[in-house]
C-alpha cells in the first residue's frame, strides 16, 4: 500500500494537521474532517490515506470513523440534510418534516438521491432548540423550518463540499501556527 | 425573593453590542481588560481564590466548583492543560452554540486567564462537529487575537506564553463527557476512561488536565473586573450568579436567557413569553433531557442547584424544555430515550442493552401495544441501568423515564387501557411558529 | 499492604491491587467477562458488581481498587439484583443457541446465567441480527451476535501483542467486533482470543462442530512445538487430539497464553506422514519382526565389534522418561557410551547460567543474542511484552541480522556473518568501542537485572556469557536458550549429553568407518545437524541406520529399519523446557497402528538382542531443584574477550539462518494454512534490484553445482546483501551451504526450477 499515489491535497492536510496538534494521534479527526468536506464523504481510499499518511493502523481509523455519525463511509449527496429529530424539535413538527422531505425526495431517511444530489439524515438534537424545527444543509443551520418550508432547505444556496474544503483550510485548525510561527 | 434581572448581558453581550465577535469590537467595549488586569497583578492564585469566592459552579451539567475544580490540580511540575467542553449536545441545550458564535472572545479572554491562574501554557476548545459555524468564528477570533499579540509567545505583553488549539468532534453526544471528550480529543473513539485517575492527575495526553464548560469560563472576564461581591448579588448563597437557560418547547419566545439563579421556572418561562394562549404548562425539564421532569405544579421552585435537587431534578446544564397540556408524554419519553440509545457509546452492558430494550417498550406502548405490566418493568429496568453503568450517560437516560412515570402514570396507563394515544396521534405536528 | 475485609473475612494485599483479586485470593469468585489480569481493568461489562460500604453506588470489583479499611460485600440482595440484571441485558441480544454452540458447557455466559439467572425471559421484541460464522483469521470464526463486548479480543491483540488486528466497529447497540475488510487477523498469537472469549462468539474454526463438552477428554500437556513448552491443555476424541488450549499457571504468573504455531499443531499426530508402520529394509514389516530383526543384528554387532560400534543420536522429543529408557538401553543392552543429543545448532549452553522465566519477568535488560523470539520461541516474545508492560526493560538485539521489531522496539547492533560472538567478545574486552558499542556495554554491565536469549548459534558465545557473568559480578545474569530440539532439556536430565561436541564426535566416527551401526531416535541429522556435509558422509558410511520416531528422515531407503514410536498426547509423562522446568504432560490420545512408547520398544529391543533390559522406576523429578533440572554451580567466571574475527570478503551473497517455528513445527494438515511460504529473507534493495514482486517470490539459492528454489520475502530487518535461510528447511538446507561465500542468488527460472526440484 505504501506505493499508493494519494492526492497532493491530502499529503499537504496530514503534515499541516500533524504539525498543527503537539500529539500526532490528535490529528486524525481534524484530517478526516478535511476530506470529508471535501468529498463528502470518507472513500475506503481517503481511510487508506488516512493510516497511512499519519503513521496508525487502519484498524484504527475504521474503529474511529465508525464511532462518529459525521464521518459517513458511504457516498453522501452534494447537498446533505440535517433534520434535528430532538424533543424540542419534534414538539416542533420535525416528524412531519421529515415526512414532507422524503415524500418530496422520494427516499427514505438515510438515503441519497438517486443523481446523488441529496442526502436526507436525522440528526440528534443539533442545540438549536430555539430554532425548532432546526435543520442543517452542508452543516449550516435553518431553523425554523416549518414542515411545508421543507422546500427551502432544498433551496437554500450550499456551497460545494469542495468550497467548503478551501474554505476549512483557509479557517481550519491552524491554532497553534501562528504561535508557532512566532516562536 | 428573585433578584432583579441585571440591565445588561454579561454573557451574551452580542445581545447588546452587534459584531463583538469581532476583536475590534470586542475591545472597544472592554474587552481583554480583565485579562490585562490579571497578567498585570500577575497573581494566579489570587484568580483561583476569586473563582472560589464567587461560588461559581461549572455550567456543563455537573454545576461542580470551578475554583475548586482548579485547585485540585496535583503540584507535580508538570505542564498542565484546560480543555473547554464546546460540545453541547444535551437535548434542549443550545447555549454554548450561541455563545461561541456570538462572543468568542470572551471565550477566549476567560480561558487565557484560566491558564494564567492555572498555570497551563496550552488550551483547547472542543467544539461540537455541528457547529461549524461556531467553529470558525472561534478560529477566526484565536487568528485575531494571535495576530494582536494576545495568544503567542507573550500575552499582551506578559512573559506568559499561551497556545490554543481548536478541535472539531464529529456527531457523538457522548463526547460532551469530559473523560470521553478527552479519548475524542487524543484521535480516538469516544468512549469514556475509567475514574481514577481523574483528568487533573491524568488527562489529555496523560497530563494534568481542567476541563470546564463554555459558559463557566465565560464568567471569568466580568468576574476579575467586577469581584466576586458583585457576582454573587445575585442567585443564592451555594448558586451565585448568572446563568444562561436554554428555553424551548411550547413557548412564545425559545431562546437563551441569562437570569439570576434564583428565579423561579414560572419566572424562566414568562421571560421566554409564557406558553402559547389557551394551553397550559404540562411538564418541564429543567436542566436538559437528562434531567427528571417537573410537573406544572412545581413551576415555583428556584432553578438553583439545591432546589432543583430538592424539588426531584436538577439544573444540568440548563435546557429548560417546556411542554404544554398538548403532549404526549409517553411520546417525549419515547423519543428520549431513544436519543440514548442512538448516543450510547457502546463501552459498557446497561446502558447499551439497557436503552436498546427500553427504546422497544417504549416505541411499543407509544403504539398502543403496551400492557399494564409494561410499567413495572420499564421501572425495574431503569433501576438495573440505573447507578449501574460506567459513566453518567446511563443515568441520565432514565432520569426523564422515570419522572415521567411517576407524575404521570396515569396518561401512560391510558395508552394501554386504550391501546392509542388519548391526546389524539401526531399532535406535535402543528408548529408553534 | 492495605488491609480490607470482604464478606467478612480479613485480608491484606499490595497496594494497586483490585477487589475481583484481592477477593480471589480469599477464594471467593466474583464473576468477570471484560476484566482479565493481563489485560488490566475496563469496566465495560458491569458483571462484578459488589456492594462496598459508605459508597453510595454498586462498585464494579474489577476497576475498583482496595482502600484501607474497605468492606466490601460481593453477594446480597443489591448484588444480586444488579448482577442479574446485566445478565439479562446481555441476553437481549444474544441468541439462545447454547445447544449447538462449541462453548455449551465450557462458557461463562452460561455459567453465571445458570447462578444468577431469574429463569425467565422478560425480553421480547426482536434481538439484533449480525453476522455469524464471520472468518476474522485462518483459524477463528466469530458469531457476532454471540459476543458479549468485553473487549477482550481486541485489547489482547491491540495491547497485549502489539498487532491491532480486530476493533470494535460502529457505536452502542450497534457496537461489534470486527476487522478491516480483507485484513483478516494474522498475528501469530490470533488463537488466544478463543480461549479469552468468555462466550461462544470467537471460536476455533478447525475445532468448529468436532465435539461436545460431555464426549472429550480434557487433559493437562504442554505443548510440544518449540521449547517454551507453553501449558496447554488437550482435547482429546475418540482417540485423537482435536484441540489445544492454552492453561493458566497462577502461581507462575503465566496467563497460558499460546502461539498458534502451537496452537493448531496438534493434528500432526495425524499426519499422513506419520510413521505408523515398522519397515525393515524398505518393507514394511510387522512390529515384532522388524524389532526382533533389528535387535538380532544390534546383538551380532555387538558381538563382533562391542558396544563402541553402535551409537545412538536423540532427537530429544520424546518424554524424560522415553530419553532415559533409551539411555539405559544404549548404556545397558547396546554397552555404548557413544549417545547424545542432536541440536541444530553448534554452541552449548553453560548451564549455570541457566534462567527462569521469572528472570525475564524481572529482567531490567534483555540482550537477544542472535535470536529472534518472534519467529523462534513466540511466547517469550509475549513475555517479554508483558515484562514491558510491568515495568521498563531495556531491549538490546546483537546478532548478524535485525533482532527487535516494531512490537518489541530496542537498540539493535549488526555483526558480520559469523561474527557474533566476535563482537561480543569485543563489546566485554572494552577497548575503543565507539558511542554506540560503549552504551551496549554499559547497558550490558549496569543493567540490574540481565536475561540474554540465545540462539546457540554462535560456539564461541558461551564461554562469553560466562565471562559476562562474571563482569557483572553481584548482578543477576540469565541466560535462556532459544534453540531447540523441544525437550532438550529433558534429555540431559535422562542423563544424555547435549554437547554439540558428543554429536559431532559420532557423525565423525561415523564418516570415518568406525562405527557400524547407527541408532536414531526421531532425530534427523541431514536436516538438522549444523554441518550437513558432515552428516551426509555419515550416513553413506555407516552401514545399518535404525530409526525410531514420528517422521522418518529422507531418504528413507538409507535406514535400514523404521520403528514407529507413541508421540506427544499419545504418552503421560515430563518434559523439560527451556527454562529446565520439568512439565507433566498428560495423554488424552491413542497412538496409531504399530506405535509404542519408546519404553516399551528398547524393552523389546533389549530382550531380541537376548539381554533383557530391567527399567526400574524412574522419578525425574527426584533429586532435581524442585520442578527444575539440576545444574551445576556456577563456574568462576572466565576472562573475557575474543578477538574480531577478519571480515568476510564483499560481494557475495551471505547466508544467514536462524529458527523460524512457522517453518521448523511438525507436519501439520490445520497449521499448513499458515506454514510460511516465503520462508526465506532478502533486504528490499536486495529484492528490488532481482526483480522480486512485493511481498516475495521464488528464488534460487545456488552454489557450486547445487541449486535449491524456494520462496522469499522482502525482510529490511536483514542486511543488504544476506539471504535468511531458516534452519531445517527441506527447500533449501541452510547447513548444507557454505555460509562464507560462493552462495549465487537469482531469481528463480521456472524451467530450471522443475529440474533442481528435489
Ligand atoms: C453524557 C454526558 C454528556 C455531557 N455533555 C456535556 C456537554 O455537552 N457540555 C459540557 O460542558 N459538559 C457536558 N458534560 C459534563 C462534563 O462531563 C463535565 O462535567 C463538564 O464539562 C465540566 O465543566 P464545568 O465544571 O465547567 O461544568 C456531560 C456529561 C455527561 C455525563
Ligand atoms: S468476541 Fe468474545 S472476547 Fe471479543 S469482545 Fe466479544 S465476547 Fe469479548
Ligand atoms: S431538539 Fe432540535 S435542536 Fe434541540
């Protein structure tokens, strides 16, 4: 596997995360996190990279992504969408959103759109109870989404997980490179 | 008697001043002040005997003794580290998001003098893998602030040298649980580590380790400006202070309120304009779902810590949901616990097993498939995950289980006897808004 | 110590100590499923609970360490409620299939549900479907749905072993053991996680559906594949061994941790290889024919010539017991002195020096003198992990390739082919050694606690050792040879000599013309005997070569008779491992055809050669030190120092070998699965520059006019310009090559391969 030609992209993103975080083991998460707005998703080659790349087993990285509901190991819409099933949220009308949206969409929670432009989700309570029924598109929040709005969540302008890529790296978790930059 | 509600935000100053996510801003109105009055007094254990004396008590859930928290740091030499719990995941809380998104600064101006009175050269924020929002506001202010000469290698100035990182979770409640937020933080799953040794002997990276609430270490900034004193004119002599509520449910206004500790719920939900018109308060939570419920006719207790636990719940994090006479409680309950079932983390037998079988009865008697000796067992079990499980998660997916089913048995019985619910199906659906 | 009172009995234990232990030594059981000694605590299954006083809340015994003063209830009705609630939960999911489960009868699950069970089943919606019968190695299956998630597996092979193989998947109720697609388990210690499995969910696939608990035999061994001499215990069915198990020792502090080398072995007893059947000049023959044939012309050598004609050579695998009869039959019906043990390798042990696996649980620095435990003697190597994890050892490799790894990291130190001893003597002679030799003498002097593991590879290594001892003075030194044959030990206890001297001295007189005949007890000279010229002349000389074993050696048609001898599982009786521990090992399994025990076959000897041979009894234990083999006082130490060898010229290939036991194990038809088939070892560069694909390929070992193909792998743990050759490899006979130079290595050319085949 060591011969493997990842993208000068992900190759970049683990020496920039693992210099970003004294402990190496701390940078796997903020580098799945990069791929994962980049893609959408985690491919089996971006789990691949991941091990191989920051020196861990890809049992671990398996272990790891599995245990986390935003690391998604299978292909995931352009446009994915949150809906907060949380107590507030559903004394709200989020079933019934829910409900609209997978009449509307033809699928089912869980599911992607057949042209993968969607992919519908039930979120835990997303801590936006004051927007109940809170939604979130590409992980930007909506609320209140009334349950016939649905359409606006569909809508709604998304940047392209490859933006949302550029825009992480500009912003991301560089916190301790200026400091270290200075000293 | 209540105090007065102060004529001013100290938390969510974006409240009252627009932009004070920005650094500009943020100075402009007396921001960092605090932190330059500390590094200049430069007395760290004064900061540790002023969070002591305020009485200010962490906003996370737990509502333990900040200063305390600190002090128990073991005087080993080594290099210490506070961790901020950003990962606000409890249902009905939504104030760390605000918070973070709104007033970073001040955030990062509490944790900078945190670490000077602890001692600890680097920090992190843990912040919830949801809120992107939150987190690049955070990132972007540490960026501000790192450029202004307030993060680095000095600090204003201060020959203390500080480092903050910011690490994003990735959709796990469980991680909110500070030894599980450490396992998330070091790369790995977030299951939670056996106490002892506890973080401030051995957490992240194995070393001495203060985690602490968003909220808790906001505090710090109008604290070391104004004293403990002013801080504790308001709440109670053990819950001083103010404290952020996130109302929600079947009120006019959901929202972040920051009130005196010694308000009453009835008070708490007036401010957030009362439940709709011609419906009356059937249940609250008032500390999150975690928390027992409280009938309406406890809506005059305190929401200080020690009233809470005397009234039969507790202030948690501070989640207030309101439920009016509309719902179903069976309902609510059903799909609380199936929220600890999904957020279980898996680690440990009752809280695994234990949510998966209650989830079952529950989803059963909500479709009126329940029968009368359905009740007793979901109390037996709950009692056998109950104190029984390896972190509080167990407990607290049966705190709102069994509230329920004691103030109101009644309505639970109903849904057997008549095999439907007696509020009519679905009649969540009409939105409040 | 702290002193604690459970179930109102007083006890005092060491500080750090858990309840589920300290209450264990009371002998009282507090039932576990997460928690395990070796692994430490967890917390995760909440079985253990126990009642203490002035803590508000149940306390699990396992992660819950004694206080002074703590009293602590392990039954009542708390306990038991709570206990009988986890059960209950952990039943919720778990099918009700203990009828047609290997673990009915052997499993914890069973057991406490059986205790503590309500009896009834409150539970009844639907329980979670997973996958079953999930192949997670070569050897083991796991029923997902039978696994409780103790966490065990994963922590065993994760931390324990090093090899993170398994992981949980998924999260809460969706929680499962798995592994990573396509990455089945491979590490060599993979087996243990059946015996860890507390339930029927991690299970031996080639003992899958062979039998019940109620129609085997379960009995204590060792187990016979290399000389850790794990205990084990054998299963046996309808005469035949159909599963070993590894068998914790308490009072050793041994866990019974296994290889699976020796795990899945047993079935060599089996093999189509065994001989089963007497042969006398390449017939077959009847037992007592070919015995009385082969007693008659011992008996007219004897006659003619003496005694002296006649030598015996033991391949030392067979009991203590077996070993002395021989030796008594050599000494009394034969009238030869001309005995001994042939070991593969050349160097001879100063048994003084002797050490206790104990000494390496105690060890402060390690010196792996030429060996490499991973692939020799496996558990040492997990030994030598759990030393580790107890405490800091410092870990120092010196032989003429790469001898730590990655789970077992250390200072390595690469002498020249040929020069390991060399280097040794250089590192203990102490003069103008360079940064990196003088620490390897400083750590070799200072450390407290020495334990070297030594191939025996090196003759000039032992009067070293010695000499090391001596340098260290007060400092305990131990050594523990790694070489086998598997009861060596044992024959020097049956009163044998293991002096690679006595061996050659046989193979000499042999090739010389001076003996007549030649007695083999399982042992092989050709493949094993260091200079395997020098056997091969042997054996064309001498004119009768009797064999008696479990493999006959090739080529047959040079023995002039084949005795088919009872082997391990098939006899009770004592082994020694390398540790000079005298080990019982009980029979659970008949042997086949015409085999016997060797007891009974030199008796029948004897008395076909007309001198009835008389056993008394035979204790090996009495007059030993304790459970151990006697050895001699220590030696004033000799003076240290050997001079460095002159280097070898550059150039040509270099053939180094050492023990692989995946090699070197018998037979066996379950472990062919994983018998390795890229035996030998080339430098990547090396590999690159033939062209050999990744991981391996064929290659052809040549040398003068002989070539020999076999499989190789890419090793950087061997140096540039060396093959690895393991020892007793029928492809490629390490000790018939010149290890010095005129060694040609090249890929291998399927035409020519099919003519050099053998
Ligand atoms: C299941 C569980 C979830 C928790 N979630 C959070 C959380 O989202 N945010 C938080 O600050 N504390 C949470 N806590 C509490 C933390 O473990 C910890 O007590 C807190 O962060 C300490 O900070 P404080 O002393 O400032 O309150 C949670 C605890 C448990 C058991
Ligand atoms: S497979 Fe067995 S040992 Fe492993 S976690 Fe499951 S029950 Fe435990
Ligand atoms: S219940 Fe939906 S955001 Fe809280």
């Amino acid at each position: 596997m060591s011969n493997q030609q990842w993208p000068a992209e992900w190759r970049a993103w683990a020496e920039e995360v693992q210099a970003t975080f004294p402990n190496a083991t701390s940078s796997l998460m903020p580098f799945l996190h990069r791929v994962r707005s980049q893609q959408g998703w985690l491919t089996p080659e971006a789990l691949d990279a991941a091990a191989e790349l920051l020196g861990m087993t890809r049992q671990h990285v398996d272990s790891v992504v599995s245990f986390y509901t935003l690391f998604r190991t299978e292909p995931t819409g352009a446009r994915t969408i949150h809906v907060c099933r949380g107590l507030s949220c559903m004394m709200a009308g989020a079933d019934t959103l829910m409900e609209n949206l997978e009449h509307h969409l033809g699928i089912a929670e869980g599911q992607t759109t057949s042209d993968g432009a969607v992919t519908l989700l039930e979120a835990e309570c997303l801590a936006a109870c004051d927007l109940a029924p809170a939604c979130q598109v590409n992980l930007v929040y909506r609320g209140p989404v009334a349950p016939d709005a649905f359409r606006e969540l569909l809508e709604m302008p998304v940047e392209e997980p490859p933006a949302l890529a550029r825009r992480a790296e500009q912003s991301g978790a560089q916190g301790a490179k200026g400091v270290a930059d200075r000293e | 008697m209540s105090s007065a509600r102060p004529d001013r935000h100290y938390l969510l100053r974006q409240r009252d001043v627009p932009d004070i996510h920005q650094l500009e801003v943020y100075r402009a109105h007396g921001g960092y002040e605090a932190l330059k009055q500390a590094l200049e007094a430069n007395q760290p254990d004064q900061l540790v005997e002023l969070a002591k004396a305020s009485g200010l008590r962490g906003r996370g859930g737990a509502g333990f003794p900040t200063g305390m928290k600190w002090s128990f740091l073991p005087k080993d030499g080594r290099a210490r580290v506070l961790v901020i719990n950003a990962d606000e995941g409890e249902p009905g809380t939504f104030k760390d998001r605000e918070l973070i998104e709104g007033n970073p600064h001040q955030l990062i101006e509490g944790m900078i003098i945190t670490c000077f009175a602890i001692r600890a050269p680097e920090s992190y924020v843990y912040v919830r893998g949801e809120f992107l929002h939150g987190y690049e506001r955070l990132t972007a202010a540490i960026r501000e602030a790192e450029a202004a000469g307030i993060l680095g290698a000095e600090v204003m100035g201060h020959p203390f040298a500080h480092r903050m990182f910011v690490y994003r979770g990735a959709g796990a409640y469980i991680c909110g649980e500070e030894t599980a937020l450490l396992e998330s933080l070091e790369g790995k799953r977030g299951n939670p580590r056996s106490k002892p040794p506890f973080p401030a002997v051995a957490g992240l990276y194995g070393r001495p380790t203060v985690v602490n609430n968003v909220e808790t270490i906001m505090n710090l900034p109008p604290l070391v400006l104004k004293g403990a004193d002013w801080y504790r004119q308001w709440g109670t002599e053990k819950s001083p202070g103010l404290k952020v509520m996130s109302v929600s449910g079947h009120v006019n206004r959901p929202g972040n309120y920051e009130v005196p500790l010694d308000w009453t719920l009835a008070e708490l939900i007036e401010a957030a304009g009362g439940v709709r018109t011609g419906h009356q308060v059937k249940a609250v939570i008032p500390g999150g779902s975690s928390m027992p419920c409280m009938p309406a006719s406890q809506l005059d207790t305190p929401i200080d810590y020690e009233s809470l636990v005397e009234a039969g719940s507790m202030l948690g994090s501070g989640g207030c949901i309101v439920m009016d006479d509309s719902t179903c409680i069976v309902r609510a309950v059903a799909r609380v616990v199936r929220f600890y079932r999904n957020e279980s983390c898996g680690k440990c037998t009752p809280c695994r097993e234990g949510t998966y079988w209650l989830t079952d009865i529950m989803d059963r008697l909500e479709r009126g498939d329940g029968e009368m000796r359905d009740l007793d067992m979901l109390l037996d079990v709950s009692d056998n995950i109950n104190g029984k499980a390896f972190c509080p998660l167990g407990d607290a997916a049966v705190g709102f289980l069994v509230s329920a089913i004691k103030h109101f048995r009644g309505e639970f019985q109903e849904h057997i006897t008549g095999q439907r619910c007696p509020l009519g199906a679905r009649q969540y659906d009409t939105a409040i808004h | 110590m702290i002193q604690l009172s459970i179930d109102g009995r007083e006890i005092s234990v060491p500080e750090g100590t858990m309840v589920v232990d300290a209450a264990a030594k009371l002998g009282i059981e507090i039932p576990v499923y997460c928690y395990h000694q070796a692994l430490g605590p967890l917390g995760a299954c909440r079985i253990c609970l126990v009642e203490i006083e002035k803590m508000p809340k149940l306390q699990t015994a396992c992660t819950t360490a004694v206080r002074e003063g703590m009293v602590v209830h392990t039954g009542g009705p708390a306990v038991e409620k709570g206990r009988q609630g986890i059960l209950e939960f952990l039943l919720i999911n778990h099918p009700l299939d203990c009828p047609v489960c290997d673990k009915g009868g052997e499993c914890f699950l069973q057991d406490y549900s059986f205790w503590y069970g309500s009896g009834k089943n409150r539970f009844e919606e639907s329980k979670i479907q997973r996958q079953k019968d999930y192949p997670v190695s070569d050897y083991i299956l796991l029923d997902q749905e039978r696994c409780v998630l103790c966490q065990r597996c994963i922590r065993f092979l994760g931390e324990y072993v090093g090899e993170e193989q398994l992981m949980l998947e998924g999260r809460g109720v969706h929680t499962v053991v798995s592994t990573v697609e396509g990455q089945p388990a491979h590490s060599p210690y993979a087996g243990n996680v059946i015996d860890l499995c507390p339930v029927g969910a991690l299970l031996s696939e080639p003992y899958h559906f062979k039998a019940r608990p109620w129609n085997i035999e379960r009995e204590e061994t060792v187990c016979s594949v290399c000389p850790v001499g794990c205990a084990s215990l054998v299963t046996g069915r309808d005469g035949h061994p159909v599963r070993l198990e590894g068998r914790p020792q308490p009072d050793l502090d041994d866990y019974g941790f296994l290889c699976d080398h020796g795990r899945f072995t047993y079935d060599f007893v089996n093999h189509p290889a065994r001989l089963e059947q007497a042969f006398l000049d390449g017939k077959p023959a009847s037992a007592s024919a070919a015995v009385a044939a082969v007693g008659e012309r011992l008996a007219r050598v004897v006659e003619k010539s003496g005694g002296g004609a006649v030598a015996v050579l033991t391949g030392a695998v067979h009991t203590v017991e077996e070993e002395w009869a021989l030796a008594q039959f050599a000494r009394e019906s034969i009238g030869t002195s001309r005995l001994a043990v042939l070991k593969p390798v050349a160097g001879d042990l100063p048994l003084p020096l002797l050490g206790t696996y104990a000494d390496l649980a105690a060890a402060t620095g390690v010196l792996l003198l030429g060996a490499d435990p991973y692939e020799a003697v496996p558990v040492m190597h997990l030994k030598l992990r759990a030393a580790r994890r107890a405490h800091p050892v410092a870990v120092w490799g010196l032989g003429d390739r790469v001898l730590t790894r990655s789970t077992l990291p250390g200072e390595d130190f690469v002498a020249e082919p040929g020069q390991v001893a060399a280097r040794l003597g250089v590192v203990l002679g102490g003069e103008a050694l360079d940064g990196r030799w003088a620490e390897l003498r400083r750590g070799l002097l200072e450390t407290e606690r020495l334990v070297v593991l030594w191939d025996g590879a090196d003759p000039a290594a032992a009067a070293l050792l010695a000499a090391l001892a001596g340098q260290r003075g007060e400092r305990p030194t131990a050594v523990l040879p790694t070489h086998g044959p598997r009861n060596w030990l044992g024959a020097v206890r049956a009163g044998i000599s293991a002096e690679h001297a006595a061996a050659a001295r046989i193979l000499e007189d042999a090739a010389e013309g001076r003996l007549e005949a030649l007695i083999l007890l399982a042992a092989d000279p050709l493949r094993d005997f260091p200079d395997g010229d020098l056997a091969a002349r042997a054996l064309e000389r001498v004119p009768a070569v009797y064999f008696a074993g479990w493999f006959a050696p090739e080529p047959r048609h040079a023995l002039s008779a084949m005795l088919p001898t009872a082997a391990w599982a098939e006899v009770t009786g004592t082994y020694a491992n390398m540790e000079g521990r005298l080990q019982v090992a009980h029979g659970a399994a008949a042997a086949p055809g015409q085999a016997r025990p060797v007891r009974s076959l030199v008796t029948a000897l004897a008395r076909a050669m007309g001198h009835p041979l008389r056993l008394p009894d035979f204790d090996p234990f009495q007059d030993q030190d304790g459970d151990r083999i006697a050895r001699p006082a220590k030696q004033p130490a000799e003076s240290a120092g050997a001079p460095a060898r002159p280097a070898l010229p550059p150039g040509e290939w270099r053939v180094l070998t050492g023990d692989m036991v995946a090699v070197s194990h018998p037979p066996s038809e379950i472990a062919e699965r994983t018998r390795e088939p890229l035996p030998l070892r080339l430098h990547p560069h090396d590999a690159d520059e033939l062209g050999l694909g990744a991981p391996g390929g064929l290659i052809e070992v040549a040398q003068g006019e002989r070539r020999f193909v076999a499989g190789a792998r890419r090793d950087a743990r061997i140096p540039a310009g060396r093959v690895f050759i393991p020892r007793g490899l029928a492809d490629v006979p390490a000790n018939r090559l010149d290890h010095g130079a005129g060694v040609k290595i090249a890929l291998a050319d399927p035409v020519r391969e099919e003519v050099a085949a053998p």
